[in-house]
C-alpha cells in the first residue's frame, strides 16, 4: 500500500505544482496584455461580402492544458497562434461541466435550465446498462425528447441558415440528425452522441474541405461546427504525439492525454490550412472554446474529481477566443466570457439580429464585458431524472463575481453537499472553502444566484 501510495502524492503534488505554475504565468501574462481598445468590427468583409463563420468546440480539456495559458510542457503551437490572432478571453466559463448541455449551450446561447437540455442521456432504466440501455426503446424515445427541446428554439447554425448561409455539422452532436440543430449539411446520422461525425478530426478532414468547396461553388456564406471528440477519451493519439509527452508527463495517463491534447492541436493546424486556402480573402470568423474541462487522473484513465461532471473551474473554466482578421482586434482580456454570450457575439458581428431573449452579452462590447461583475453556472446528473423539468436534474448552481466563486447544491440531489467559497485569486484549484467565515459574502452570492434562476432558490 505505501509503496503504491507515495507516488499517487508525488503525481498529485507535481500536477499541482505544475498548475500553480501555469496559473503564475497566465496571471503575470494577463496583467501585460489587458486593453480596452475598441473590440467593434468594422462592417462586412471585402465588397461587403459576409463573414464565413466557425466555431471550434474542444472536448475534454482543462482551461490550462495550452502553450499560451501557461502551461510548462504542453504544445499547442497552432492553438496559440490563433489565440495571438484573437480577442481572447483568459477567465471563459461554461455553465455545464458536461458535454450534451453545454453544446446545447453553445448552439442556442442559453442556459440548459432554458433550453431543457440537462443531461447527457434519458433517465436511466434499472437493469439495462451501456449498449444494452442506449438501444432500448425508453433511451430512443427519452433521446427524442431531448431532441424536441433544441428544436423548440433558435440555433445559431439554424439563424444562418436562414440568412442563406450553408451550415455544416462535424463531430459532437447529440440532438439526433444534424439538422435538428439548423445545419444543411452534417456527418451526424442520429446516434447517441455523433456517430460518423466522431471521424472528424481523428480520421478525416475530408468532410470540411468538400463543403466549403460546395458553398464557394454556390457563392454562399458558410459555417462550420467543429466539435471533435479531441483531446477527449479514448486517449489513442498516433505514436508520435505519445513519444514527445512520455518523458514529460508524471505518469502513463496523462501522458496519453496529454498526446491527444498536442494531436487535437495539429487538427487545427490542418483546419486553418483549408480555412485561408480556401478563402484567401481570410473573411472568416472564428470562436474557440471548450464543452468542459478534464484533469487527468494520474493513476488511472479517469478524470479527477474537480473536473469534468464537478462545478469547480477544472470543470467549467475554458479560454474562448474570437478570431477575425482586419476586423476585430488581437488583444486579451481579463473581462468574463461565457458560452451563452457566442450566439449574440457571432450574430452581432455579421449583422444579424439575434433572438431577443438571450441572456449572454455582445464579447465586442466592451461596455458590457467590462459592466457584468457576475457569472453563472448550473451542472445537472449525466442522466436526467425529468427531461421536462430541469430542476429535478440539479446538483449545483455557481456563481463568480471578482475572485469570489460560490457553489449551492441542490440537497435533494447533492445529500452530503454544503455551501462552498473559494478565492479563486489565492486558491485557484478550489481546496479551501471559505463559507464559514464569509457569511455574509455567501449570503449576497446566494441571493444573486437565486434572483438568476427563481424558480430553485434556496428557500423552496
Ligand atoms: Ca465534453
């Protein structure tokens, strides 16, 4: 036992060191670097020709695991070029630590209380488990209700489309076929989360390049969603990713992670390749961020509790950049982003107006970004317990205003769970919660997060 034991700690105590590190570094970075320079695009593009549009959605990767967040071994040359050519926001957030929801997120700029979009799967049936479960009648008519949600309400890719745009969807999906998110064109059949799509990026990039071909043929404006199932498990990148992370990693599986983390990025070398060849006008928009975060377990091929499925930053925190060359300025900003905010941002930018009650804000305003004080969050259970009612599904809600993060879970989910406050400035990896001694502080955040979702206060 103490033999396996000493080096889980020294694993442990080297992740976090190295997580300091890259917190130091990003900190010290974002200090030099912050401007309030006018963010505003100037018009269309050339001849007044309208923006292509694509938005890169990272599976499965921590707010740190990139060369320019500071990280001390990880390469992400292609992923820091785009944040040097970016509006980037260092402190992005996600509302949900979990995949379906935050996608849903991303494609409909709202919160998953919203657009009922929880979970990942249906309520779960007793005795039916993995494969077995995921073909049974009650997941494909659960998955169907699920699929009805997204439709109920506007997609970004659904309001180009009607703009006359031609949309593509590759990779992560799981409202069934691709057009119920609003694309015309897609790889995703229907299945669970992706199926064809999942080649995207692992294995061909073939699907992009004969797409844009296609709308350049019919001179229409294009979009794509790239959203492949990178750096997430399984962690099987090509030899030589793994090679080059070996000697550098604390242990077996994070090295793995962090090889999928380098092929992820050699994607987006290979994307922005077929991007500027194939609009050399470089008229297009491009957003990056993560569905959710990921730390690696060091001792098994699992994520550590703090991160994936967790309200803690590990979880929800993701840089979110928006490129678009000659039209919005490469800076950074230490200003909030938050997923919600990608549809009116995108929207806004190519002069579209968005559907009126979306809750995110303008990121090229920098009036309003550097207005809001406060964040919010909600993460749900990976299977819902009522597709229809969103609150049944709740484990916590979060805020961030400042440094200060509070965290309120829902008891009748979250039996053993308490009150939780963090200093996210001097305690960034979320260990020492602060709440007995700040009560007051818990109490205002408290109320702030019930005045953004009522209908869970903590009084009822
Ligand atoms: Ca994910």
């Amino acid at each position: 036992m103490i033999s396996q034991s000493i080096p889980r700690r020294l694993f442990r105590f080297s992740l976090l060191f190295a997580g300091f590190l890259a917190l130091f570094q990003a900190d010290r970075l974002s200090q030099r670097v912050h401007s309030q320079e006018t963010r505003q695009p100037a018009g269309n593009g050339p001849a007044g020709k309208r923006p292509n549009v694509v938005l890169i959605v990272s599976d499965d990767q921590a707010w740190t695991d990139y060369g320019f967040m500071g990280h001390a071994h990880l390469r992400t040359p292609n992923l820091d070029r785009l944040a040097r050519e970016s509006l980037t926001f260092r402190r992005g957030y996600v509302p949900a630590s979990l995949c379906c929801p935050s996608l849903a997120t991303i494609l409909t700029g709202r919160f998953p209380h919203q657009h009922k979009i929880t979970s990942n799967d249906p309520p779960a049936v007793p005795g039916l488990a993995g494969k077995n479960f995921q073909e049974s009648e009650a997941f494909k008519v659960g998955r169907e209700r699920m699929n009805q949600h997204l439709r109920a309400v506007p997609t970004l890719p659904g309001v180009l489309k009607e703009q006359g745009y031609l949309t593509l969807q590759t990779g992560k999906f799981w409202q069934g076929h691709y057009s119920h998110g609003g694309f015309t064109h897609g790889m995703t059949q229907g299945s669970r989360h992706g199926d064809d799509g999942l080649q995207i990026g692992r294995k061909t990039m073939k699907p992009i390049e004969e797409f844009i071909d296609t709308a350049t043929q019919q001179d229409k404006p294009w979009m794509i969603w790239y959203a492949p199932m990178l750096p997430h498990d399984p962690h099987n990148a090509p030899a030589k990713y793994l090679e080059r992370t070996r000697p550098l990693a604390p242990s077996e599986t994070v090295a793995k992670y962090w090889a999928n983390v380098e092929w992820f990025d050699d994607t987006i070398g290979e994307l922005m390749r077929i991007i500027e060849s194939k609009d050399p006008t470089n008229n297009t928009l491009i957003v990056y961020v993560t569905d959710n975060g990921w730390i690696q377990d060091p001792a098994n091929p699992r994520y550590a509790p703090k991160s994936k499925q967790s309200p803690y930053d590990g979880g929800v925190r993701t840089p979110i950049l928006v490129r678009w060359p000659g039209k919005i300025a490469a800076q950074q900003s230490t200003d909030f982003a938050h997923s919600i905010d990608l549809m009116p941002t995108i929207l806004k930018a190519i002069g579209v107006d968005a559907p009126k009650d979306l809750p995110g804000i303008d990121l090229l305003d920098v009036q309003a970004t550097s207005q809001r004080k406060i964040i919010f969050g909600e993460c749900f259970t990976h299977n819902a317990n009522n597709l229809d009612v969103p609150k049944e599904n709740l484990r916590w809600r979060w805020a961030i205003q400042g440094k200060w993060k509070l965290i309120v879970p829902n008891t009748a989910i979250e039996k053993d769970g308490v009150v939780e406050l963090y200093d996210l400035q001097a305690d960034p990896t979320e260990e020492r919660n602060l709440a007995s001694t700040n009560r007051q502080l818990v109490e205002d955040l408290g109320e702030e997060i019930d005045a953004w979702w009522p209908e869970c206060s903590r009084s009822r």
